[in-house]
C-alpha cells in the first residue's frame, strides 16, 4: 500500500484559502476593509516568511463567524464554496487525486488551514480524510478561537498524520511509499520524511530547496 498526502492552499488549489477566506468576509460587508484586511495580509506574510504565530492568527481568522449561529455559520461556508473556491478548483488537481485514488493509495490532504474553511473544500475534492487545524468549542459547542490538538503545522503535520495512521491501525513504516505534494518550505518536516516529496506549484525558497535535494517539481497551475 502507498501514502499519499496533499497540502492544500496552492498546492491543489491555485489560492490560500485562509487568506481568501478573509477577503469574502470583507467583500460581504461581515468585516473591516482596513483594518481587517491590514492584519489578514499581515498574517499572511508572515505565514510566506515562515514566522507566523499560529494561535494568534486562529484567534483573528475565527473572531468574526464563531460569533454566529450555526446555521448563519453552514451559509457562510456555502457561499465562500459558491463563490470563491469552487470556480478556483482546476480539473488537472482533480485529476491528480483521482490518479492516486485509482492506484489504491491512501490519500489525505494535510493542511494549516483551519478545519471550518477546508473541510467542504476536501469534500469537494473527494477525500474524506482530512487533517486541519482544530478548533476548540466549549461546551455549547461554539468555537472558543483556541486550537483543539496538535496543530497540523510545519513538525506539527508529521505527528497528526501520525495520529491519524495510528487509528487506522498503521503507521508511516507499513506504506512502501509517501508521497507528498506541496508548495510551500513550511512543510519541509514532512517533506523531508516522505519517500517520494514533490514540490507542487513551489515558492521560490522551496524550488530552491527541491532542486538542491533532486525532488519532483509538478506545476500544476500557470
């Protein structure tokens, strides 16, 4: 049996979903032009930059929607699906997964966006297995703006794929081969233990790194 893993943002898809995410709260008049999206795009730069706090930034992303019911909540999903990433979604990503799916891998997409963004957008792509960044809920089950667990996040994406195998029984030695798709060096950790690492749509720093260690560069999108 092989292993193959997917990041999300940039690598399937041609955006940062987190990021956008923000920008539709904008665009729907939910959040701040200015000041919202000043710490959005601050954020996000130091996520490229490989200094971001992650705790703080799910404090900020989450502020505004775990303040709304669950029904505004799965609305607001829907739209940004309708809206923003569904007309993102490109058939040669699709493709990609449905190749691995039809040679038996077992496929998860591992990603440090947070769970409410990513988890339509991995139904979208039919996998079921994902692993996001969870988020803490108190006990009327609201979103409290905590992260619940180990953060899928740079090391942090190692040991949840390792949670996530155990439960299934396995772990990273019974596969013949990983394989792992991303764009980013964030996700060095992981890249650096999978057998088969594939630098996807890369940032120049990982294009750097891929060409110095002789890994597969796949460009998905122009």
């Amino acid at each position: 049996m092989n292993l193959c893993l997917f990041d999300l943002d940039h690598t399937l898809l041609p955006i940062d979903s987190d990021h956008e995410f923000g920008e539709f709260l904008i665009r729907i008049g939910l959040a701040d032009p200015v000041e919202y999206r000043r710490r959005n795009d601050g954020f996000y730069q130091q996520y490229v930059a490989g200094t971001l706090q992650l705790s703080e930034y799910i404090r900020f992303s989450t502020s505004i929607w775990r303040q709304l019911n669950h029904g505004e909540q799965a609305a607001l999903q829907q739209r940004f699906m309708t809206e923003v990433v569904l007309p993102a979604i490109q058939p040669q990503a699709l493709q990609l997964v449905r190749e691995h799916e039809a040679r038996g891998d077992l496929l998860a997409i591992v990603t440090a966006t947070n769970e409410f963004v990513t988890r339509p957008i991995a139904d979208a792509f039919g996998v079921p297995d994902l692993l996001a960044v969870g988020l803490a809920r108190d006990d009327q089950g609201r979103v409290t703006g905590e992260i619940q667990g180990v953060p899928s996040f740079r090391e942090g994406k190692i040991t949840r794929v390792e949670q996530w195998l155990a439960e299934r029984g396995h772990n990273l030695a019974d596969f013949d081969r990983v394989s792992f798709y991303s764009d980013s060096p964030n996700d060095l950790p992981l890249l650096d233990l999978a057998s088969d690492p594939v630098a996807t749509n890369p940032s120049p720093a990982l294009e750097a790194v891929a060409r110095e260690r002789g890994w597969r560069i796949l460009r998905l999108f122009s």
